[in-house]
C-alpha cells in the first residue's frame, strides 16, 4: 500500500511539474504602440473553433504571459453557439507584436490588480469606484459628472480628504450644454438617472454608461438628453470619457406647416408642400449651441503652472514637432487653449449643378482658397501663443499634484477648447467654446436640396472622447504618453488572413500583390477619400467621419451621409490590411454617421423600473412619446441635416465598429433603428423594394450581434416577403427599379443563410445568381451591373458551376487598373491627383452627362461598383489559382 501511495504521489508531482499545454496560436500586431497603454482587440473566431473566452490567454512575444480581460461579444447561433467575436482587453509592453493563445487546455492567469465599483440606483444613489491609485464617485443627485475624485499620493491604499484633488463646480454644471436664442442665453443643469456596467466591465477595465438630462430654466428650450461612458482601469490614475450631446432646440425660423413630408409620409391626409423658397425664415437661426462641455474643480494650490504642446508649421502636416507652451498662472486670468478652423462653407446643390450644365460658377468656395486653422493660447485678453493646430491636452499642476485633459479629434472635430481659471479653480474642456461664437443651425439657402427643403437638425448628436489623468507632478513626457492613450491610440489586431478565414464576413481575400490591377482599384480609392478628408479638409464638429460623394470641376458637392455603408468599406479594409489609417477612418465615419446622420430625438426614455413605488411608472407613461422617425437616417445632400428619406440608414459599420473598437453607442444606435423597423412606421412602403432589401442586410447584422428574438422575428418575416416577391419576379430578388441594391440583397441573405443553414434562402441566392448572369441589370447603368458580381460569385460558391465565376471576372474587367505615376500622398493637389486616376480607368462613360461611378468620385457608387464585389472575386480568384 505504502508502494502504490509513492507512486501515485510521484506521478501526481510530476503531472504537476508539466509545462501547460500549448493552444492554437494567433499573431497579434499593436501599430503606434505605447507601453502602458490600454488595449481592446476586437477579434473574430471561425465556426467551431473557439468554444468559450475562459480559454484564451494572451503572451508576449518573447512567451511570456500577461494579464487580459476577455468578453464574448457574439457567438454562432442559432445553429452553433460556438463564440464568433471577441474583445481581448489588456495594457501593452514594449513589444508591438503579441500572441492570443486559444484552446480547450488553455486556462489565463487572473489578473493582480482589480478594479472594485459600487453602483447603488437608488434616487439618493450612485456610483463609487476604486482602481487602486484613484477613486471617483458620481451621483444621481450630483451635478451632471464626476462629483468627487481622490489620488492616493502617499500611496497607502487610503483615500484621506486632503486626496480630494478634484470634485464638481456644484450647481448641476459639471457637464452643460448651453442654448442661445432671441431671449438671450439659457444656461443649462445637468441631472443623472441612471448609471449602468456595459458589457466588457471586468476586473481590469470597467465602463460605466451615464444616462442624463440637461434642463432649462425657459420653457421654449426642449429638455435635452445627453449620456457618459467612463471607461476606468485598474492600477490607473487616468479615465477615458465619451460624451454625447443632443441637439433638441428649434434651428430656424420658418414657418412650421402641419403634415409631413411626402419622402417620410406616415400617412397621405397632409402632406406640407416643399415648395416654400420666398420665407426667409429657413435662413434665419433659432435656437443656437451657446456652449457644450465637461468642467471640474481642481484641488491644487492657488499658483498653478498651465503646460500644452502646440504643433510648428502647417496643419496638414502629420509628423510636425511640437512645442510646449508654459504659464504660471498665479492671477485672476484664465488660461484658455482655443483650437478654431473654416466656417461653414456654402456649396452648391447637386440640383443647381445639374439645371446649370454643371458649368463651373463662382459661389464663394473656390478650391485654391486658403483654409484658415488657428490654435490659440491665451491669458485672460493677452494672447501668448498662436499657431495653426494644437496637439488637444493641457496639463495644470501645483508642483505637488496635477490634472491632464486631453480631447481627441482636437483639430478635426473643431471648434475644441480647454481652460483653466485659476480665480474659481476650474478646469473646462469644452465640446463647443463659447468663444468661438454660437453653432447656428440655419440653412444656407432656400434651394430645395436632397428632394426636399427642410431642416431635421433637432436630434442631431455628437460624441466627443475626453481623456482625464490625475498625477503627483508627473514629468511633462509621462503626461504626455497618458494623454496619447487616448490622443493617438494604439491599435491592436490579427493578421489580415485571421480576419478573412473567420469568414465572420463571408469569403473574403486578405489584401496581397498577387492581383494589382484589382487592388490598385481598391486602395487608390480609399487613398484618394483619405486624401481629400484631409486637404479639402472635411473636418469639423459636425462633417468630420464624412466626406463628398461627386467631384466637379475641382470641387466636391453633396455630403456622402455613408450611402451605402461607407464605414463598413473602411472596416473591410482595415481588416483586409491591417493598416490603422483605415481603422481610424472607419471610427470616424461610424461614429460621424451614428451621430450626425440619425434622428435621435424626440425619444422617450427607456423604462426600469428601478423605482419601488408602482406610480412610477404610470407618471412614466405619462410622458411625450418618441417620434415616429427615431432612428431613421439622413439623406445626402449639401448639408447633414436638408433631408430625410424612407431608407437611407446602414448600420452594417456600426455593428463592424461594435465588433472591432468595442464602441457600445454603436449597438445602441443600431438597436434604436431595429426598433424602428419593428413599428413599420411606413406599412407596405416599408416593406417593398430597397426599404426591404436594406433592412434585411440592417435586421441580419442586428440579430447576429444581439441575437434578440424580437429582431429575428421581424428579419425571418421580411425575408420569406423577398422569396415570395422573387417568384413573382422571375427568379429576380429585386424589383428592376433597384438594381443597385445587390449588395445589400446578397449580403444580408448570405449572412442569414449563414447563421441560420436556411436552405430555401440557399436556393433563392442559386436562383437570383441564374437571373443576373442571364438578365443583368441595366437600370442605373453601371452601378447596377458590376454590382452583380457579388450575387454570381455566390452562385458559383453554391453550385460549383464555372460559368458563374467566369461571368463575374468578365464583368469585372473593367474594374482593373494601372499604376498612379506616384504614390497619392505625394500630390500637390487633388486636381492632379484626379487627373491621374482618370487616366488609368478602364471604366465606361456614362451615356449621361455625368459620369459617377468614375474613379476619381466619392465613395458612395464605388460600393456598389468596388468595394463590396474585388475583396470576395480575389478569394475564388486565389482559391481556383486564376490569373
């Protein structure tokens, strides 16, 4: 006996001693990588491959392991529950290459450091939080954001009251959104309702989503909603922020009319009439942004020194060296860091163009004219700096402790202040400075534009993304790289055939050289939106994310508002690539279209009963309902906010952006025009032609990513309407109107066949895919017919039949290109840049006037042309070893 226990014991020791067993391994790279920085990866997982986020771990790539945070953010389902999309969560090292290890013998280690919350919703509630080095508290009957933060600077794991080191500026201002009208200003306060732990909270990184309403003291100025997410981490003093704001005031002055529009009509009995050009009213502005932002009360001695970098030389130039800008501020004055840019533009409509011969006028905005950018730092009247673009943080300290605040997009999404008041010991980082004048929302003209003259700029919104770091004095170099965390982030992610194999997006090619005279098609165009983004420049508060869609005799008209999916394009190829310039370009166009190219109010509040008494929610129901068009999207057109229409809404990017960036106001936003599908606010119009053929791909996206039933209830519904109009139209899924709209009938069907195994849906691609080999489209030239490459590469991938994939390379020839004489950033202006991709189209002419699916146009056509149809003809193109 004693024998056998020895053995058993040796044995057990031995087991013991083994090294862990190794998984699967995938490359991770961080671009612009910052040691310390905090890192979210949003990875996807082939079908079947991962089967729970307890099994991944994450090393260096030296071997060793670090700690990480995993989330499941969606899985297979319903046909498989395998775990489909992931976000990784860690602080980086010094190496910029990593390895995610994954199997069913992996097992993490558990991290040191934990962040420890408290989130009590009681009316006299709140939230406290602790990541070690900081702890912060909001609350409900606070001031609107952060009510008292404390810095453990003696570093024994207590917070004592002489920590404080800052706290609200009290009277419900710690965040406002100030209005301006006829009356004068409106001041705005601020009151929290509900505060909630989003999905990917964790011992290491915790959001918190802050729910709020700014009241005012007129009754003529709308209640406006606005939420928080706060994103701390554990061992850290520093707190990421996002702000969303809502524009709820009236923009103009023209004269209201009953009824609706007849592009948006929920019913036929009154209709308002368009044709209102002579009242002046539409050109005169209402109810003005004063001023927008996040203040805090520092807790530092009276003399205090302000430091901020500023950029030397152009704005246009991206590795410009910076400067530091010191000032001790021991008076009354305040100390203010001022970023302005153009005014609003004036430009002429699409429709203007096209009753003119589109013969080049002079409205005003010609080219060639100098673009003013100014950053300015000041004290009190005395300006002590002024150049053309500050870096977007400013650091305050007392020798002993200090604050950084930093905004990122500081320049692109101008007008962007932060100051500091050493008389009331205030630090203010404004979405909006008041010294930059008002945000007039007024119409340029009474030109009707988009179809129709009107203004749906109430409910428009804007997040701005905040970085806070709380230190003892650090040196200007440490706070400037926690300012970069935020500033000039880091972005992690797989290779591009990780990507591409998960086949989370069907059968794509990852980038490569084997085929250049596709992929120059490709990436030309986006270097070509990249280009013009930055030189035309398509920035400010309210543009930038978006860009132009038609260029005419050296210039653009008539804003893309993401038609059709833009910012899935931009996600598409950073996964393709792996270049961060295209990640950041599809964050912005994502968050630009979520935001300005939605309608987001009048929204009732979402019930949760978080309250005891029964009558809270009867005094609930009593509240004004939504309105009708929540949701919905904006129509492209000379400005944001001229149009709507009945489906001009993707939220195929937003859900990509969820995936990718772990950016939760996606979802939501996503979700809000979910619901609206749900309501049918438009009957059979709602379910007829591109309406329906846009919301499968929309509903498709929604239920993957939420697997809600509601969602799958009403995309099972509209997608037996399309099988069962296909029989009625020949073999066809489209009506012929709407040629163009493959892409979304074939990628919403695909995806849904995919997840779901339907194989009535199967049949129908396989049938439609026959229909447009034999009868292709013509309706909208060649946007409709090269948008059928897509549709017959699925019909080979189901049938097997080589006529579908030599059908589609036919089709595609005139996609193939040259090369540019030079690389695109090296133009000197965008005609000469033009004037090259012209020479190397193969592209056809329109029999029109205008050509715009021609290479050197925007990126609207080009999705239903490009982008949607090379990255899915090179995988069969590569997979069949064709030439």
């Amino acid at each position: 006996m004693r024998i056998l226990a020895l053995i058993l014991l040796t044995c057990f020791l031995l087991k013991s001693c083994e090294t862990p067993e190794k998984g699967k391994q995938v490359n991770i790279t961080i671009e612009n990588n910052k040691e310390g920085a905090p890192i979210t990866l949003g990875i996807p997982f082939p079908k079947g491959t991962l089967h729970s986020v307890d099994h991944l771990r994450l090393l260096t790539s030296r071997g060793t392991e670090i700690p990480c945070q995993t989330t499941e953010v969606s899985n297979w389902g319903p046909t498989d529950e395998s775990v489909k999309w992931v976000w990784v969560f860690f602080f980086s090292e010094k190496d910029s290459e990593y390895i995610l290890e994954y199997g069913d013998s992996v097992v993490p280690i558990l991290p040191k450091e934990k962040i420890v919350s408290m989130n009590n919703m009681r009316p006299q509630g709140g939230i406290e939080v602790n990541t070690g080095p900081l702890s912060f508290s909001i609350h409900k009957k606070g001031n609107g954001f952060l009510d008292e933060v404390f810095l453990d600077s003696n570093k024994d794991g207590k917070f004592d009251k002489e920590e404080l080191i800052v706290s609200s500026p009290g009277k419900n201002r710690g965040s406002f959104l100030d209005l301006l009208d006829d009356a004068g200003i409106d001041t705005s306060k601020a009151v929290i309702n509900e505060v909630f732990r989003e999905k990917g909270s964790g011992p290491m990184h915790s959001i918190f989503r802050i729910e709020g309403t700014y009241t005012y003291s007129r009754s003529d100025n709308n209640l406006s909603p606005f939420t928080i997410w706060l994103h701390a981490y554990a061992g850290k003093s520093y707190i990421k922020v996002l702000h969303t704001m809502t524009y709820t005031g009236i923009p103009d002055k023209h004269k209201p009319q009953e009824g609706e529009h007849a592009n948006i009509a929920t019913q036929n009995k009154i209709i308002v009439t368009e044709n209102t050009e002579n009242d002046m009213g539409w050109t005169q502005p209402n109810d003005q942004i004063a001023a927008c932002g996040l203040q805090l009360k520092y807790h530092l001695d009276n003399e205090v020194n302000v430091s901020m970098p500023l950029y030397e030389g152009s704005w246009k130039e991206d590795k410009a060296n910076t400067f530091l800008e010191e000032i001790a501020a021991n008076g009354e004055s305040p100390v203010q860091l001022l970023q302005q840019g153009p005014a609003r533009r004036k430009s002429t409509s699409l429709r203007s163009l096209y009753l003119n011969g589109f013969k080049k006028e002079d409205d005003g905005n010609n080219p060639d004219t100098a673009l003013e950018f100014r950053a300015t730092v000041s004290e009190g009247e005395e300006s002590k700096a002024i150049v053309e673009r500050a870096k977007g943080w400013l650091n305050v300290t007392d020798g002993k402790r200090g604050v950084g605040v930093g905004i990122k997009n500081f320049m692109k999404e101008y007008p962007k202040g932060i100051e500091v008041d050493p008389a009331n010991g205030t630090l203010l980082g404004s979405v909006w400075p008041k010294e930059n004048g008002p945000m007039n929302f007024a119409r340029h003209n009474t030109e009707p534009d988009g179809g129709m003259l009107g203004n749906f700029a109430q409910g428009i919104t804007k997040t701005t993304e905040f970085v806070y770091y709380f230190h003892n004095n650090d040196a200007m170099d440490k706070v400037g790289k926690k300012m970069d965390y935020i500033i000039e982030n880091p972005v992690a992610h797989a290779t591009p055939e990780w990507y591409t194999q998960s086949k989370a997006y069907g059968n794509m090619a990852p980038f490569s050289s084997k085929h250049p005279e596709f992929e120059n098609a490709l990436q030309y165009k986006y270097q070509w939106w990249a280009y013009n983004q930055k030189h035309e420049p398509w920035y400010g508060i309210f543009n930038y994310g978006d860009g132009k869609s038609y260029y005419f005799n050296g210039k653009w008209v008539q804003w893309t508002n993401n038609e059709p999916t833009v910012d899935f394009m931009l996600w598409t190829n950073f996964m393709r690539t792996g270049d961060p310039k295209y990640y950041n370009l599809a964050q912005a166009m994502s968050r630009h279209t979520m935001d300005v190219d939605n309608v987001h109010w009048p929204k009732k509040r979402t019930y949760y009963g978080e309250i005891n008494d029964a009558i809270d929610f009867w005094n609930y129901e009593d509240e004004p309902k939504s309105t009708p068009y929540l949701g919905i999207g904006r129509r492209h057109a000379n400005e944001h906010w001229y149009a709507l229409l009945s489906a001009h809404v993707w939220i195929q990017g937003w859900i990509a952006s969820y995936y990718l960036s772990a950016d939760h106001r996606a979802l939501e936003v996503a979700r809000m025009t979910g619901d609206t599908y749900i309501n049918r606010i438009w009957g059979e119009h709602d379910l007829r032609g591109r309406r329906l053929y846009l919301s499968v791909l929309n509903l498709v996206e929604l239920y993957d990513a939420t697997k809600l039933q509601k969602y799958k209830d009403e995309l099972d519904d509209r997608v037996k309407l399309m099988l069962e109009f296909q029989e009625r139209q020949g073999g066809n899924l489209l009506l012929d109107r709407y040629g163009y709209s493959q892409t979304y009938v074939a990628q919403g069907l695909y995806k849904y066949q995919q997840i779901t195994g339907d194989e009535t849906v199967r049949q129908a691609l396989l049938k439609h895919a026959r229909w447009v080999r034999d009868v292709p489209p013509l309706n909208h030239e060649m946007e409709s017919y090269l948008a059928t490459i897509y549709p017959l590469l699925i019909g080979y991938e189901f049938s097997g039949e080589k006529v579908y994939l030599n059908e589609a390379l036919e089709r595609a020839k005139v996609l193939m290109i040259g090369e540019l004489p030079k690389e695109p950033a090296s133009y000197e202006n965008a005609e000469a840049f033009s004037e090259d991709l012209v020479k190397i189209s193969n592209l056809p002419k329109s029999k029109k006037s205008f050509t715009n699916w021609e290479t050197n146009q925007g990126l609207r056509v080009f999705g239903w042309t490009h982008a949607y149809n090379i990255p899915y003809l090179l995988y069969w193109m590569d997979k069949e070893h064709m030439n």
